[in-house]
C-alpha cells in the first residue's frame, strides 16, 4: 500500500477513530509515523508504523 492509497481509505474514516494495527495476534494503537529515505536509488522511501510496545 503507497502513502496516496492509506490516505484514500482513512479520508473516509472518522477523524475521532484510534489507529490501531494488528500483528502476531495482538493489538497495539499506533504512536509514531516516520519516513526511511532510500539510500539505494530506484528503491521507494518507506513510511514506518511505530506502536505502543507497552500494550
């Protein structure tokens, strides 16, 4: 999923939600959004999800 697709779907979602993501079969609210910049050229940047470890 690009960046442009994730804000299409969340446009149409209620700006009052909680963001949460699930993994391992766990859930945990997301906490942090931070761009990785490629360093190899023709490879895209990437968007890292970061959640609360503490849940």
């Amino acid at each position: 999923m690009t960046v442009a697709q994730l804000i299409e779907v969340l446009k149409d979602m209620p700006s009052e939600a909680v963001v949460i993501l699930e993994g391992d079969g766990a859930l945990a609210r997301l906490v942090g959004v931070n761009l990785e910049k490629s360093v190899m050229a023709g490879l895209p940047d990437e968007v890292v999800l970061s959640t609360d470890c503490e849940e």
